[in-house]
C-alpha cells in the first residue's frame, strides 16, 4: 500500500475516533429563568379561546401556559405563546421591562399579565427593521414570566 493512502486513511480513523466521545457529552437544559413580577394565578387561561374572542378578556389579568413559538429578535420584548393544539397568542412588555432571552424558542413559558388592545403608539411606534414586533388587536400586556 503507497504512504498517500496510508496517511489520509490514519488521519479519517482518528477523527471517527473522537466523534463518539463528542456526540455523548451531554448537554445541560438551560436554566429556568423568572422575568418580572411573580405569577400568581393558578389557572391557565385557554388560548385558543382567548385567540377567538380577545375582547371578552379585556382588562382581566391571565395565565398563559404553553411552548415559546416565537420571540422578538431585536430586544425580546414579546412572544408567541402556542399551546398544545397549536393555538397561539402573543405577550408583549408594552413598557419593555420584562425582556426575554432570543433563544428561548421551543421551551415552555408562563406568562402572566393582563389582557389588553394593543396601544395606538405601539402600533405606530417605528422600530429599527431588526426589531419588528406584531402589532395584533389585543396582546397580553406582559407583568410576569416563568420561563422553563
């Protein structure tokens, strides 16, 4: 056998050989994070319920439980909560002091804050294109996070 196939033969058996070991370390789940006042109501809200008739929630403050379907990319001031038929609402800090991280897509979030038509200057407000946020009807205006 030529020393040509010998040495890129010896260099691929010990890349395979390492790529075991990698492919087991686990990975540690992130950390449960807590965001702005606790969240003190115990009973979820139905989303889907919510998504179809916003206006009869208006004013009440809810629990929004489910998994994070979307995040603001630009300062993570909203998301989309989704349950688990796939039903969806969004959470907005209107004031912008209950930041959530970008990454946190796909884990399971409670959310906690009161119901509320989205204010005019929010729907006007202009924002760098690298933060676009929905501009729904009605939001919950968010108070409180528990994100999993």
């Amino acid at each position: 056998m030529k020393l040509s196939h010998v040495v890129p033969a010896a260099v691929l058996a010990c890349m395979l050989a390492t790529l075991p070991a990698a492919a087991e370390e686990p990975v540690a789940p992130p950390a449960p994070l807590a965001v702005g006042a606790a969240v003190t109501v115990k009973k979820p809200v139905n989303i889907a319920k919510l998504a179809r008739r916003p206006e009869r929630f208006a004013g009440k403050t809810v629990r929004l439980e489910g998994k994070v379907k979307a995040v603001c990319q630009g300062s993570g001031c909203w998301v989309e909560v989704e349950d688990a038929k796939g039903a969806s609402f969004i959470a907005r800090s209107l004031d912008e002091s209950v930041l959530l991280p970008k990454d946190c897509a796909g884990r399971w979030i409670v959310v906690q804050g009161k119901v509320t038509t989205l204010p005019q200057a929010a729907k006007e407000e202009a924002k760098p294109e690298d933060h676009a946020c929905p501009r729904p009807e009605y939001v919950v205006s968010t108070e409180g996070v528990e994100l999993k």
